[in-house]
C-alpha cells in the first residue's frame, strides 16, 4: 500500500511527465558555446553547450519541456541533448 506522501509524489510526476517531450533536429548554426537547431519544420531553438564536436548539419537528439502551454510548440524549451549523427544533402 502506497503512503499518501509518495502517492502525490508520483501523480505530481506523471503530471509533469506529460510536458516532456523527445524530438530529434538538425544544427542548423554554431555561433560560440551557442549551437542554434530546428525541427524538420523549420522551428529553431538555442541551446548553450560545449560545441566543439558538433558541425552544421548534424543531428541531435533532444528533450523538450511543453513549458506548460500544450498548444504551442514555439515557447518550448530544450532540457537536454545529445550528439545523433550527420545528415547529408
């Protein structure tokens, strides 16, 4: 039987979860320790990182936070990302 505490714990956590999201997208510019990617739409966000492995054109796989408005994807926010491979045009 689950505590009361630890209930709301893990009903606080599902509710959040639902705000994460996985995308993946390309690097789209490299301008410092600021690697700026998009979405196969054509959405970009920023994301501040050591930049030194990555190149334009690569691809990243990321965690997306909703920031709490499900209908827009355009205030989302990066929480982490990784390194996916390299696309060719």
């Amino acid at each position: 039987m689950l505590k009361k505490g630890l209930f709301i714990m893990l009903a606080a956590l599902t509710i959040e979860s639902t705000n994460i999201y996985p995308a993946t997208m390309r690097v789209a510019d490299i301008d410092g320790d600021l690697l700026t990617v998009e979405t196969s739409t054509g959405i970009a966000y920023q994301y501040e990182t050591d930049t030194s492995d990555y190149c334009v054109n690569d691809l990243v796989s990321v965690i997306m936070h909703r920031n709490r408005t499900p209908d827009t994807i355009l205030d989302d926010i990066i929480l982490d990302m990784q390194y996916s491979g390299y696309f060719i045009e």
